[in-house]
C-alpha cells in the first residue's frame, strides 16, 4: 500500500479475515502472560473472537489477579501461575512489563522448547537483549504485534466494533509458520490494519514517541501554555479550556476524522492563519528536542535509564508518588472539575 508516495507492506481484515487467523491458529494454546496493561485487552479480545487463551500470573500480585478473575479467567482452568502456562502455551504473549520481562524470562526460557512461539508487543526485550538478557532459543518463532494504544483503548475499540491499527514484525523464523502466526495474532486481538516493521525500528519509534508527542512532549507543551496564561491573568478554568478541553474535546476529533487541515479548515480564519505563522517557530524550537531524544533512544541510554530505574525495589513507590504530583497540579485539579463539568457528567 502507498503512504504519501512511499510503499508499505500491510495486511487488512479483508485480506487476512478473522476466520483464517481462527484456522492458523487452531491448534495453538495462547498464553498471555502479565494482566497489566497490554494482557487483559489483547486476552479477552482473543478470548471473543474464539481462540483458545490461557492467562499466566503471578498470585502475589493480588490486584492483577483478581482482575483477571473478575474479567472470567477461572483458576485451575483459564488461569495460572506464570511457569504453568507457558508449560501448556505453544504462543507465550509476553506481556508483562520491560523490566518485569528482564526478572520473568529466566523462569519460563526453560518451557521455551522448539516450535513454540514467543510473541512481543513491544520491541524492547530483543532489541536490547545484550542489556535485558532475553535471547531467544534458536528453534522457536519469535514475533512481534504492537497495538499503538494502550490495551485499555484496544478493548474499548473492540467493544465498539472497530480496530485500533498494530505494526508485526518477525524477529526468528525458526517454523516456517511465524509469519501467519503474528499476523492471525494480530487479526485476532482486534487490530484495525497491521503495518510491518522490525522490532529495532518499533522499540525505537515507541520510545521517541511515549517521550515525545504521545505523552512526554504534549504534557510540556501544554503545562507551558498554561502556565503562560495563569501568569498573565487568566483564570484556571480559562487556561484550561483553551489549553486542553478545546484541544481534546473539539479539535482532535476533527484532526483523527480527516487530517490537521481538514481541522484547520473548520476552524475560523483567524485562528488558521494564526496556526500557520506559528507552527514553523514551534518546529524550529522542538525538532532539536525530538533529534537529542532519537540519539538517546538510538543509543540504548534511554532503555538503560528505564531499566536502572524500573529495576529499584521501590520503584513503584517512586513512580505513584510522581505520578500523584502530576495528579495534584494546579493544572490537572482544574481538569478533574472541568470533566465533572461536562454535559454527559450532568
């Protein structure tokens, strides 16, 4: 398929219909393993569109537990311990996080025996196995579907009849069969199209993308803004709406439905070609911040950091705490008042 000039290989629903990923996958025992982020929304999906799932997990960690359970995930039946479903899983979906990945993989690589599948949905653990530790035995596939949404948004989308597009990709083609294994998988957890890729180029796009305009970039430039009208008089409220609500509420549904001119259009004139003569002082200003994150990405710092910190006993204790002062800003209390504000919340 051409994308603005330049060809990419996809597969479609059309193409590739659930009935023939049902078909390549009817022998296969799928187990997810991890029922945090990615693990409930690719599982359930799976699970409805009638292939035959199993969840790996640890018991200790009670909340995931009994979240699988509450989505009905049976234990002794559907659920198991970690090691037990990769015992009885031809295609292990390794979905717990990076850093978890790093303490997993020595307790399942020895269930790893020749012709199953070790699935990914995030490029890290290979790309950067000198630092993580996950080689891969020789004789199995090793595969890759990334959704590019959380699993919450997978399922929600799934839920709604509509897909949320992944990229695949093979790292280790050890069967013959890896490349219709991912590509059922991917029809199979609910993805929209499927775009290929290789598990360095989707680690490294991933990274510079969370940093950046996904998350990391669009918190920066929204705080900044802001921050520049609370300093100038505005009120909270005020700030917050013109810096968030109208951007999320009203603009980027205009810019997924057909594209930023189309939204441009639909906007008035002044605010057209106030966006045009601004956009090139804020490319200017930001391509030197996304060029330093690429090198970073590029050169496994960014990875390490991740790894370094992630790794600490209390990194859990750390992240709540900076995820509570993000909550907790002047900026985000505005947000929870403004949501509970809108009309469907009334």
């Amino acid at each position: 398929m051409n994308f603005g000039g330049v060809d990419e290989q996809v597969v479609t629903r059309d193409e590739f219909p659930l009935e023939k990923a049902k078909e390549v996958l009817k022998n296969e025992t799928i187990a997810v393993i991890g029922y945090g982020v990615q693990g409930p929304g690719q599982s359930q999906n799976l699970r409805d569109n009638g292939f035959k799932v199993i969840i790996g997990q640890a018991p200790q960690f009670k909340r995931e537990w009994d979240k699988a359970v509450a989505d009905g995930w049976v234990e002794g039946e559907t659920l198991f311990p970690i090691e037990e479903a990769v015992k009885q899983g031809s295609i292990i979906l390794f979905l717990v996080s990076d850093a978890a990945q790093i303490a997993v993989w020595p307790r399942i690589q020895p269930y790893m025996t020749a012709g199953k599948a070790l699935y990914f949905s995030h490029g890290f653990g290979i790309t950067f196995k000198e630092r993580t530790g996950i080689v891969p035995p020789s004789d199995i596939d090793v595969i890759l579907v990334a959704p590019k949404g959380s699993g919450t948004t997978l399922r929600r989308m799934f839920l709604e009849g509509r897909g949320l597009n992944s990229s695949y990709a093979i790292f280790q083609d050890a069967t013959g069969r890896a490349t219709e294994r991912c590509v059922a998988l991917g029809i199979g957890i609910g993805s929209g199209y499927l775009f290929e890729t290789t598990f360095k180029r989707e680690v490294y796009s991933d990274l510079t993308g969370e940093r950046g305009t996904l998350m990391g970039a669009i918190q920066g430039l929204m705080l900044a803004q802001y921050e520049v009208l609370r300093e100038n008089g505005h009120s909270p409220s005020e700030a917050f709406n013109e810096t968030v609500e109208e951007l999320t509420q009203s603009l980027m549904p205009l810019f997924a439905e057909n594209g930023m001119d189309w939204m441009y259009a639909n906007c008035s004139t002044t605010a057209q070609r106030g966006a045009l003569d601004w956009m090139g002082p804020f490319h200017d200003a930001a391509k030197p911040v996304f060029e330093k994150l690429y090198v970073e990405v590029a050169s496994g710092r960014e990875a390490q950091r991740s790894i370094d910190s992630n790794s600490q006993p209390d990194y859990r204790e750390r992240l709540g705490e900076e995820l509570a002062a993000l909550r907790e800003s002047e900026m985000w209390r505005t947000g929870a008042v403004v949501r509970k504000l809108r009309p469907e919340n009334n």
